[in-house]
C-alpha cells in the first residue's frame, strides 16, 4: 500500500489530528507547517497500523471507524482512549504512539 492509498481509503480528511486553521493571521503560516508535519505524521502512524494488524484487517477499519466517530463527535476524546487501548492491546507502541495525536491535557498510559 502507498500514502496515496491510504489517504484516498480515509477519504483525505485527518482533520481530527490537525490544529485549527487561523487562515487570515500572522501565525497562519506556521500553522500551516505544523498541519502539514501533523498530516505528515499521521499518514506514518495509519501506516504503521495497517501494517502491524496487516493480517487482521478489521483492527484497522475498527480504528479508522473509531476516529470517523470522533470527528462526528459520537464519542469524546476519553472514547477514543478507550478504544485505541483496546484495539491496540499488545502493542504497546502503537498505544503510546497515538499520544502525538491528542489534544493537550490527554495522554495514554499503559
């Protein structure tokens, strides 16, 4: 599978992962950059998954599932702590990998 593949499979909206656009504002162009490492970023990761679980598809999908319902805000942000841990259960750098993607003040034991 390439980049291309995978965003095209999540639609090309990460926009869960991303920090607001200030469009208009001084910081607008590092904002920019930091979108554009963040898209970056969780390109790797979704990768990373896929790879991992590359024999049990449904772990994937479940979790690309799981951040669908995030950004339609069918579950909070403990919600999708809970379900990560779960569907990355035993493997530890998978769980704490998705760290980088929380907002601040969340963080994912194990």
């Amino acid at each position: 599978y390439k980049r291309q593949g995978i965003n095209a499979e999540y639609g090309g909206n990460f926009s869960f992962w991303f920090t607001p656009s200030l469009a208009g504002t001084s910081s607008y162009m590092q904002l920019n950059l930091q979108q554009k490492i963040k898209f970056e970023d969780a390109l790797d990761f979704l990768e990373r998954v896929k790879a991992v679980f590359f024999d049990q598809p449904q772990v994937y999908n479940q979790f690309l599932d799981t951040m669908k319902d995030f950004k339609s805000q069918s579950i909070d942000t403990p919600g999708v702590i809970r379900r990560v841990k779960t569907l990355f259960a035993g493997h530890p750098e998978l769980v704490l990998g998705f760290n980088a993607f929380l907002p601040p003040g969340f963080k994912i034991d194990i």
